[in-house]
C-alpha cells in the first residue's frame, strides 16, 4: 500500500472517489470533475490516497489549511477506507502523512470531527494522538447540498 499526494482528476478517479465518499455518508452529493480540479488546484488542500498493489484507490483524507491569526491550523476531512481494505492500518497511514505534512507546513495543530457512530474512526484518532477537545460545533448552510 502505498500513500500518495492525489493530483489525477480523471473521470476514473472521480468516479472512484465518489464510491467511497458514498461508503462515508450515502446522502452526499455527487463529487464532479470540476470540483476535484479546483480541489487540487487549491493551495490549502492536499488529498492523500492510499493505492493498493493493483493501482486501486483504497482508502482516502483530505487536510485542509486555515491561515488564522495565530497561525496555521490544519482540519482533516472525507477519512474513507473501501470496506475491503478495513483492519490493514491504512487509516493510520492516511493520518499519519497528514500529521506529517500538517508539520512540515508549521502548524500548530490539526482538528477532525468524528462522528461517535463511528467507534472504529474515533480509536484510530484516539491511538493516533489525538485528544477530545471539548466544544460545541456549530453549522450554518449557506444553501443545502
């Protein structure tokens, strides 16, 4: 298994990407080209892929840059493994070169949400170092997806 930078927007990967953000949360919109382009083509946001020994797309995160006052603070988002590929350590891969770029861009931390139906995601955060910030996390749609 290897973790890599994603920077391919092609149709077969975005079609890929939309299989697993649909084993993440089924009501998601559609993920379409374009948006994968602007995407990648973000400054603030890199994409890692875990790819298997066949060239297939295993396993997925996106960390996010936010340039707040106090300094850079990094947001992991869309943590996916193919449910064939669960129980492999490949979450931890994916998290652990988040941790490392995160770092070796001087952030000062990295946040994530995890959902508590989600026990298998919240050990992994938990044995990766993270720790229960407690907060109340607010949301405002601008429009519905």
């Amino acid at each position: 298994m290897e973790i890599r930078k994603l920077s391919d927007s092609s149709e077969r990967t975005v079609a890929r990407i939309n299989e697993l953000l649909d084993m993440l949360n089924p009501e998601h919109p559609l993920l379409s080209h374009e948006r994968l382009e602007t995407v990648l083509a973000s400054p603030e946001t890199t994409v890692f892929v875990a790819v298997s020994d066949d060239g297939c797309i295993a396993g997925m995160l996106s960390l996010l840059r936010c340039r707040c006052i106090f300094g850079d603070k990094f947001w992991i988002e869309d943590v996916v493994v193919d449910s064939a590929y669960r129980g492999h350590g490949i979450g931890r891969l994916l998290v652990e070169a988040a941790k490392d770029e995160a770092a070796s861009l001087g952030g000062h931390c990295i946040e994530l949400t995890s959902n508590p139906s989600r026990p298998a995601a919240r050990k992994l955060y938990l044995s990766a170092g993270f720790v229960p910030y407690e907060t109340g996390v607010f949301k405002f749609y601008l429009h519905r997806m």
